[in-house]
C-alpha cells in the first residue's frame, strides 16, 4: 500500500471521515478518493491467489493501528 493509500484508509476508518471529506482534504475528487480506496484494497499474494477484500482492509486496518500505537508509546 502507498502512503497516499494509507493516509485515505488512516482517515476513512480510524478518523471516520467521509470519501468527500477526505477528498477536500487532500484536495482530489471524491471519486479519486473511492478508487484509491479501492486500489489500497485489492490484493493478491505471491501466487496471484485473491485475498478477500475485507480481510486485506482488516489487515491493513490492524497494521495502521500498530503503526498508531508505536507513534503515540
């Protein structure tokens, strides 16, 4: 996942912000917002084998919060 990706999936579950918000944030288009959230979210592993969507964004969600955790100790 890019910082980019990450700073949307940091602000869309952790801050609870909308794709609008976040888009006027960082000044891109909403749609912009929902396509880069989606890209954040599509995975596969090391064997072209689909990993589901919600289990990669619970994934990335628990890597975000560590990331969290260790800035705020």
């Amino acid at each position: 996942m890019t910082p980019r990706e990450q700073m949307i999936i940091d602000m869309r579950f952790f801050q609870g912000k909308t794709q609008m918000e976040v888009a006027d944030e960082i000044a891109i288009s909403q749609a912009q917002v929902s396509r880069l959230e989606k890209g954040a979210t599509n995975f596969t592993d090391n064997h072209g084998h689909g990993i589901s969507r919600k289990a990669h964004i619970l994934a990335q969600i628990e890597i975000i919060n560590c990331l969290h955790q260790t800035n705020t100790a």
